[in-house]
C-alpha cells in the first residue's frame, strides 16, 4: 500500500515537472518572438495566418492577420503579429466549439508591413 502511493505521488510530481518545464522553454521562446518548440501546432485559424500550438498543458496563439491602419491620412496595409499563451484550464480555442477568437486586451501585437 505505502509503495503504492509513493509511486502515484511520484508520477503526479514527475507530470506537473515535465509541464513546467516544456511551459517555460515554451514561453521564453515566445518572449524572443519565435515559434515554440515543444508544441504542434494543430489549429490554422483562417484570419490571415494565425495558429494555435498546443502543448502538454497549454496553449500557444499565434497571431497574424490582416488589417489596415491610417498613417498620415494614408491607409496602411499590414499584418498584426504577436503571440499569447494560457494554461489546461483557461484554453482560449477550443476546435469546434469557439469560433471566432480575437487577441485579448493584454496582448502586445506589432504592426508588420
């Protein structure tokens, strides 16, 4: 019995381990804006390029779509770039159930020509 709960602890520590672990190397890549390494990327989003990553626990976004800005009294054709991440429970894109998706308030997305 004790054996048995040393390896169901174990194995509890070694997932929630191996999760931080991959989230973070995730997330630094993210930070130096390039595509995460330890998520697939499973969900294209036909906004202009955007695809949601998912990995063991999380969710990576990344956005790229169209739009056009005003600069100077002179409308600009561009792409807004920019990545978002959220945990198991918070997943912002679900397949087949949320549809259409917008970045949220706080994320930092650059204008791209």
């Amino acid at each position: 019995m004790r054996n048995k709960k040393i390896l169901i602890v174990s194995i509890i520590l070694s997932v929630i381990i191996i999760h931080l672990l991959v989230y973070y190397m995730d997330y630094s890549y993210i930070k130096k804006d390039k595509n995460p390494v330890c998520s697939i990327p499973l969900t294209f989003i036909k906004d202009g390029g955007s695809v949601v990553y998912y990995g063991f626990g999380y969710q990576v976004i990344y956005w790229y779509f169209a739009v056009e800005l005003e600069n100077d009294n002179k409308k600009v054709n561009g792409y807004m770039t920019g990545y978002e991440i959220h945990h198991l429970f918070f997943l912002k894109y679900i397949p087949f159930i949320k549809n259409n998706i917008t970045p949220d308030k706080n994320v930092k997305l650059k204008f791209v020509l």
